[in-house]
C-alpha cells in the first residue's frame, strides 16, 4: 500500500507540471483566421483559384512571404540614427 501511495504521489508530481503547459494557446478566434487569410492573400494566395495540382505549393510561398514580412518587421525597430550623440550636461 505504501508503494502506491508513492507512485501516486509520483506520477502526480510529474504530471501538474505538463498539465499547467498544456493550455498555453487556445483556439483561433474567428476574426484572427479571416486576418491571417487576409494576410496569406496580400501575399499571392488565391484560394478560390482553380489549382491545377499546386495549391499546397501556392500556399507555401504565400505563408514563406507572409512569414519573411514578419521576421523584417521584428527586426527593424526604431528610426536609424545618423549624427553624434553628445552626453555629460
């Protein structure tokens, strides 16, 4: 009976760990996939167009251009700053 008192306790202590993670993002709302439709479209994804065996393919260099536009964006913050910077009054 001890043992299993320790297994529970245990396979417990492992488990409310994964269990708190598990929730981490929730389901899409209804507005965030028509943005991201949106978006996939600005990049040149059609789809209603008639694929003749691409359409995987359309959507993958859609989502590659929705995703370059997004690593661009991420990586520029702020205004260049040309000139001297002077310090000390």
């Amino acid at each position: 009976m001890n043992l299993l008192i320790k297994a529970v306790f245990v396979t417990t202590v492992v488990l409310v760990p994964a269990l708190a993670f598990a929730q981490s993002n929730g389901p899409l709302t209804r507005a965030q996939v028509r943005a991201q439709l949106v978006q996939l479209e600005r990049a040149g994804y059609n789809p209603i167009a008639d694929c003749a065996g691409n359409c995987p393919d359309s959507l993958r260099r859609a989502q590659a251009v929705v995703d370059l536009q997004q690593a661009n964006a991420n990586a520029a913050y702020g205004p260049a700053l040309n000139g001297t910077v002077q310090s000390g009054k």
